[in-house]
C-alpha cells in the first residue's frame, strides 16, 4: 500500500510560515482528538502546507497517475501511518465518504485531514457532519503578513472587559493600499508588482479555463461573460447591492440581459471554488432589533484579485479610481474587504462568527457584527481614514442603544498610527495592530 511523504511533513519544515489555523488545529486536531478535519478555501492560500506541517502520509489527487490508482483502488487512502493527508479530495469525492465511514468505524483522534479547493459536484453521498469538521483557511490575514506585531486581541475584545487598548503603528494609507493589491496568496504576494500582475491575471484565467470546467461541472458558453460577472462582484464588494445591479454592471451596454437563472450558474462555480466569500447578514434570534436585511455582503476570497480584475493600482486606488457599485470610493470597498478577511480569521480562531447588519431600508448599518457564544456581539466599523469623527462611531452608538448590555464592545478598524480608547468607549485600532 504506497504512502508518500514531502518536505512539510511532520518533522520536515524548515521555512514554513505558522498560520492563525495552525492554533486552532493543532487544539481540535492533536490536543482534543479530532478524528477528522477537512481544510477548504480557494487554491493558492496555503491548505497542502498546513495540512502537511501534521500528516504523516500524504496523497496528492492532483497527482494524475495516483488519481488513477486511488480510482482503481480508493481505500488505499485510509493506509499508512497517521495523520493521512488527502489533498485535493474533491478530484475523487468518494474519498469522504471512505473517511466518513472509518470515523464511524472507531479511527482515532488525528486521524485525516482533507484538503480541498473546490466543492465537487455531485456532493458527497453524506454531510459528514459530526464525523468531519469543515475549517476554512483564507488568504492571509493581515497579521500573518508579519508587518507589525499586533497590539490588541479580537479574543479579548471578545470578552466584553472594554479594557484599555494600546500600540502604534508605522503603516500609512499607502502601505494599506499596497497590501491590497499585493495579496494574501503566499506564492504572489513575494513577487515584483508586474509579476504579480502576471501571476493574478494567470490565476484569473486558470479560474476562467480549467477550474470552473473541470471542478465544478459548468460549461461556459463565453468565458468574457464569465469575466464580467467576476469583475462586477469586485465591483460590488463590502456592498449588499441587488442581484440586478450586479447584473447590469457585469453586462453594461447590452441591451439583452441574461435571466437569473442562467446568471446563478456563475454564481453557484465561483462559490464551489471558494473564490466568493460573501458575508451573510446577522438575524438575531434574541433581540427586538426589526426590520433587517437578509441580503450579504458581496465579497471576493481576496482583494487583490478584486482590483486585478478592475484594473486598478496602488496610485489608481489612492486617485479615488475604479469601478464600484456602491456609495464611496472603491479604495474603501477594497479596504473593508482585506479588514473582513482578517477578522474572520481571527473569529474562526475565537470560535466566532462574522456578519453585517443593515436595516432593510438602509437606515442603519454596522460594517461587521462578531458574534460569540450567547449571542452577544462586537460591533465593528470599517474606515479608511486616520482620524475617526464622531460621525463614524454613530451607527454603533444606535446599535449599542437598541442591544445594552448584548454588545460586548464598539471598535473602529482604520489606518491610523494608534490605537486607543475613545471618550465615549469606542475603541480605535489601526488593522496592523488588530490580531487573533
């Protein structure tokens, strides 16, 4: 029975880069015995590698002669020492179901990990819910980009104690800037700004070709038409637009537009492939709050492919240029998109989850809700400036009125060089500050 190992296994590391996940696995998955865990989120972001700082045995399904073994043979996975690594499940999705069952059949703790860019299409025959546990890894947040140590904890604010909060940071606007068009996938972020043009494009393309026929099903009739719409939805992130804007911003000048139905197909490819990342709205189950929008908020995996895709650079971004469908620069939009990412990574780590409010006819709207055990919140605004007004902690004042003592506390995430607490207990924290 073959068994395959590669430098990153246990053991093996020399140069690699601890992720914020890579806490939360090795708590779940070592110290509480997970039997199984399955790693998701859009290629590039670094799964195989931390997958494999644990396992033991790896098989790569994106290897295509052991593609054809594993087919002949699927059960050949379940061997070799433990932890066993299954990269790129979804090239052969009965592999699930074979961890499934031996989960069910009394594997230990540490058994499997799974690690997957794409949900396959048909499903696997079982959920695996309670046998496989679903983490999804992102792009880089910003403190895994090593820029600054941060200075305050999401967990801790977490706690509702509104202590003090402390640091400065060296980062300005532009350096802001630069790291939303740098990336959070660890093989481009390193590289030159035109060879990550390069590479950006390249990625955008592999989507376009290869991915989406071959991961996902769908046959694209135009892969231009495929284009737009992932150029609209950069163009419409951080916002809750309708699905028509959407459409007409992906179809502008066509007299012609495509019908929901076909246009839900695009949609449904690009979220099998973790490439949409949209943050759904926050219902609360325990407060009097009424009257809220159901619609998300429209965001890409990672930002910089949302400015690739609008064409649009570091000194574009700072002009106030680019497409967007939404009030305000696209600067901003772009800039609460690498902030929402980072705070769903620090919440995945606390064990909380991130959402957005916005009453239905628009009113009131808080940028990011985290909610923890309970039902108790954070509530976050996103600002690009460096000196937060009062009139940028106003609809978290409203919130804070209408939930009491359900707000754990009030935060404003911006580009400044300090981090402090208002007058009136709002805390500001420059992002390269903010931490898990």
């Amino acid at each position: 029975m073959p068994t395959f190992r590669y430098p990153g296994s246990v053991g093996d590391s020399t140069d690699y880069r601890r992720r914020v996940l890579d806490n939360v696995l090795d708590d779940l998955f070592v110290a509480d015995g997970l039997r199984a865990i399955a790693i998701e989120g859009p290629k590039g972001v670094g799964k195989t590698s931390t997958a494999s700082e644990r396992a033991a045995t790896v098989y790569r399904l994106d290897d295509a002669a052991l593609l054809t073994v594993a087919q002949a043979d699927p059960a050949m996975l379940l061997g070799g020492a433990k932890p066993v690594l299954i990269d790129e499940w979804q090239r052969l999705p009965q592999s699930w179901d074979l961890v499934r069952r031996a989960v069910d059949d009394g594997a230990p703790g540490g058994s499997f990990l799974l690690a997957g860019s794409a949900q396959p299409s048909p499903p696997p025959m079982h959920s695996g819910a309670g046998r496989i546990t679903q983490m999804r890894l992102r792009p880089l947040a910003f403190s895994e980009r090593q820029l600054e140590e941060p200075r305050v904890s999401l967990a801790e604010l977490l706690e509702g104690r509104r202590a003090g909060v402390s640091g400065r940071s060296d980062l300005a606007a532009r350096d802001y800037t630069e790291e939303i068009v740098r990336s959070g996938l660890p093989g481009i972020r390193g590289l030159s700004p035109a060879a990550r043009d390069v590479e950006l494009d390249g990625y955008i393309t592999r989507v376009v070709q290869r991915d989406i026929p071959d991961e996902t099903g769908l046959t694209l009739r135009s892969e231009d038409a495929l284009r737009r719409w992932m150029a609209a939805y950069a163009a419409a992130s951080a916002a809750t637009v309708s699905w028509e804007k959407v459409r007409d911003a992906a179809t502008p000048g066509e007299g012609t537009k495509p019908n929901r139905k076909a246009t839900a197909r695009y949609r449904e490819a690009l979220s099998r492939l973790f490439l949409l990342d949209d943050v759904p709205a926050w219902l609360p189950s325990r407060s009097h709050l009424a009257e809220l929008g159901q619609a998300p908020k429209h965001h890409l995996a990672d930002p910089a492919i949302a400015a690739r895709l609008l064409g649009v650079g570091v000194d574009a971004l700072l002009r106030g240029e680019g497409e967007v469908v939404r009030d305000g620069p696209l600067l901003g939009a772009l800039f609460e998109s690498l902030v929402t990412l980072s705070l769903r990574v620090y919440a995945q780590a606390a064990h909380a989850r991130v959402r957005h409010l916005r009453t239905q006819r628009g009113e009131h709207e808080v940028d990011l809700i985290v909610e923890s055990g309970g039902g108790r919140v954070l509530a976050v605004e996103v600002k690009f400036t460096a000196a937060v007004q009062d009139r940028d902690v106003k609809q978290l004042h409203w919130l804070a009125g209408e939930l009491g003592d359900d707000v754990l506390d009030l935060v404003v995430v911006n580009t400044g060089q300090h981090a402090y607490r208002r007058a009136d207990g709002v805390a500001v924290v420059p992002l390269a500050l903010l931490g898990p």
